[in-house]
C-alpha cells in the first residue's frame, strides 16, 4: 500500500467524480477532499479513462453528468487536473491482476504511478494492497 503524500494531491476514480458533478452524497472524507479542490486548496488528478467512462455512462442515461459538465469543471478550476492513459500506466496495471476490471485497473494503475490516493468506494480496488483509498 502507498502512503499518503502530503502534497494535498489525489486520483478520483469515475464514480467519486460523477458524485462532486452531481452533488450527490459520497464518503465524508472523499466529499472534503473535492472540497478542498474547489477552494483551491487541494489538487485532483483525472485519469483519462474516467472521461471514457463518464461518456459511455451519459451516453445509456446511467448518470446525469455529462461530458460537458467534466469540461466546466476542468476549465473554471485548474486544481482539477486531466492525466493521459500512457504506456507506463498500462504497464503498472498489468501489473494489478488483484483488480479484475480493466478500467478499474487503469484508474488504480494511475494512483499508483503517480503515488497518489484514490478517492473510490469501491470494495475491490480497496482491497488491493497496491492502491490507498479515500471514502
């Protein structure tokens, strides 16, 4: 498991910022977290593809969050920060087979080449012992 770096920086998986978009009820201290992004005094890392996943939840009415909404956010608060899908995180989540799902591999993947938190309530990137996550 990493530890937690004390830059004030995270990685948000997809459902914690469909969450932050949609005003929605999330864990205490993931909700403090996106706070502290909009007052400027945290920074969140978006992996790549939680854009994709956000498209494809939009696209079948499965949220309300919209790829639109993502590019609001990203343009009117910069501590609010895109990372691309490199060859190096694709490496890093072959290496996470504890994660069955390739997205939520990727998303971790993610986390944990940038040695950051994930902010994610989901059971099975929690129990990885590669991936610190935030609820």
């Amino acid at each position: 498991m990493i530890s937690t770096t004390p830059k004030n920086e995270y990685v948000t998986d997809t459902m914690g910022l469909v969450l932050r978009l949609e005003r929605r009820k999330m864990g205490s201290k993931a909700k403090a977290l996106f706070q502290s992004a909009d007052d400027g005094k945290a920074v969140i890392h978006i992996p790549g593809f939680v854009f994709a996943e956000i498209l494809y939840l939009s696209e079948r009415n499965r949220i309300q969050a919209t790829l639109q909404d993502v590019s609001s956010l990203l343009a009117k608060t910069p501590t609010y920060r895109q990372v691309p899908l490199t060859f190096e995180i694709v490496q890093v989540a072959a290496n996470l087979r504890s994660i069955p799902e390739l997205h939520d591999r990727l998303i971790a993947a993610t986390s944990v080449t940038l040695n950051l938190s994930l902010i994610s309530n989901d059971p099975l990137i929690a129990q990885s012992s590669n991936v610190e996550c935030i609820w």
